[in-house]
C-alpha cells in the first residue's frame, strides 16, 4: 500500500468545496466501506500484535510501529460480522480519532476515491449492522458503507462522558439559552447534548449540514433573530449531503446568519484545521471529544451571549 496516501497536503483544497476523499476497503465480505483519508495516518499489512490480557474481544492486541504502541481494532467484529485473520494476509488502517491513535483491522484496501458530500446518503431507515453507518454512497455501481467509527470505538474503548465538577461554572445561568448540535453520528450528537445538559442549556439536534441549512431558514423566513435565538452551532465536519466546512461557509457569507458563534467540532486531525477554520469563516474549532475542555469552550461563549442579551 505504499504511495496510497501520497499528496495528502493536496487533498486539503477539497476541504470547504463539499468534497473528500475516500478509501475504500472490505472486511469479512465482498461488501465495500469507506473512511475519509484525513481520519487515515498509514496503511500497513497485519504486523505481528501483542495480545492484552483482559482487553475487549475486538482489540485484536497492540502494534508497535516507529516507537509508539497502538491498540488494533478488529473492525468486522466490531461491527458484527466475522473475525479477521490476523496475520500478514490482512491490513491495518492506522487512523486518529478523537485525540487517539489507533489500527483497524481489515480485510483488503481497494483505493481512494474523489467524491462530493451530495453523493453522500444517510443510510436508509431500516438498514442492517445494527446502527453502525452514518453514511452510504454509490461507487461502480455498488453500495459504499461508512462506518460511525466514534460508536465503535466507544463501545470499545469506551469514553469519559461528564463533566468535571469544578469545570461547571455556577454564576453562568443556562436557562432559556438553546444550542443547535450539528452532527452525523447518534454517539457524538448524544455526547455533546450531554455536555449541554450538564451546563442547564437546552439543545436541537440535527443530522446534516443540508438539513441545518433548512433549519436555519426556516427560521429567518419567520423573522427570528438567530444570533439571539441560538448561543452557538456545534457543528461536525464530515456529514452527507453538506459537510460543516460548507455549512460554515454558507451562514458566514448570509447577512441574516453571520452574527452566529459556530465552532466546528471534529474528530478529523488537526493538522489543517485552524487553516480551514480561518477559510470558511468558523468562530473555533475544537477536537473531539474531551467533555471538559467542550463545556469550557461553551461557557466562554455562555457568557458572552447572557452578557450581550442580559440574560444573567
């Protein structure tokens, strides 16, 4: 696989342009899935793996690769189908989310393909792996699965969802203030409302930037002040049909939306963010998920909003 992940510095410009990249791969099956090559450090054949007394059933054991340890996630169990060999025959995904480095497990890595976010579906209701997709789209004529990694590995690994208590700032009132979550993944949308409820702040969930972007008109065709009517937008990048690098450049270019704090919230590598935060107008960006430095990055602009609209 060597080269696969050449000119990665290039594959920057697709980012803001509701496009990226995917690598397509197969575990247990001929069925295709696909992981956006930001997410992907290296791809390697199967190395030899230390096993971990005690360790969950899908962590295959640990890599050592260039002086680090990585734990080796077996992705087609985690998902419910069969195990992988676990020798040279297979490959390992060397990928960073959310603050970890960590391998997955497959069974063959096909290539990468050059797709716009419209092409990208949620996958339909119904639709088997037990909740595991967050997307599907269509490459040769055959179905493409994207896996909702962030649920894997939590049921994995697990996370730490609360926050501290010394972190919640009790002269900041939540009451009556409202944030619009912006996330593809049920996990990731359901941590962040966490965070929000700890904090007294009611929360909307919704599932694309397509579907935000209707939402937000929605509400400005029946005259609402959204900068008043939302704290904040707490935005994902990677979502089907409008990405939130889009969705950032679009409120930020509309007179009636501008004024609205939005942070981009991500599991993507923070190699390029603060570049793209800069290009498409973003207020921050934060990496996810660390539930402390999420509620402190949101009472910061807690108390801006209550300040401006006297709501202490």
């Amino acid at each position: 696989m060597a080269g696969i992940l050449d000119g990665v510095d290039q594959r920057t410009q697709l980012a803001g342009h509701n496009r990226f990249e995917l690598l397509l791969f197969k575990l247990a099956g001929r069925q295709r899935f696909g992981i956006n090559v930001f997410k992907v450090q290296e791809v390697i054949q199967c190395p030899g793996l230390t096993q971990i007394p005690k360790s969950h059933s899908v962590i295959c054991g640990v890599a050592h690769l260039r002086g680090r340890t990585i734990p080796v996630l077996d992705l087609s169990m985690a998902i419910g189908l069969r195990p992988l060999p676990r020798d040279e025959m297979s490959y390992v995904i060397v990928t960073e989310y959310n603050r970890m480095v960590q391998g997955f497990l497959v069974g063959s890595v096909d290539r990468i393909i050059n797709i716009g976010w419209a092409a990208v579906k949620a996958p339909p209701a119904g639709m088997g792996r037990g909740g595991y997709l967050t997307a599907v789209t269509e490459v040769d004529n055959e179905l493409v699965e994207v896996i909702d990694v962030e649920k894997v590995m939590k049921e994995v690994i697990g996370s730490q969802e609360d926050v501290s208590p010394e972190v919640i700032r009790h002269d900041l009132s939540g009451a009556g203030v409202r944030v619009l979550i912006v996330d593809d993944s049920s996990v990731a949308r359901l941590q962040v409302k966490k965070v929000c409820t700890q904090l007294g702040i009611e929360c909307i969930l919704l599932k694309d930037g397509e579907e935000a972007w209707q939402h937000l008109w929605e509400l400005v065709d029946k005259g609402v002040d959204l900068a008043e009517y939302y704290a904040m937008i707490i935005s994902d990048v990677e979502m089907p049909r409008m990405d939130g690098y889009t969705l950032a450049n679009k409120i930020k270019k509309e007179s009636s939306m501008k004024n609205i704090h939005l942070m981009l919230h991500t599991s993507l590598s923070g190699v390029f963010n603060s570049a793209m935060v800069q290009k498409v107008g973003a207020d921050e960006f934060l990496a996810k998920f660390e539930p402390d430095h999420l509620a402190e990055s949101i009472q910061k602009q807690l108390k801006v909003y209550n300040d401006k609209y006297h709501r202490n």
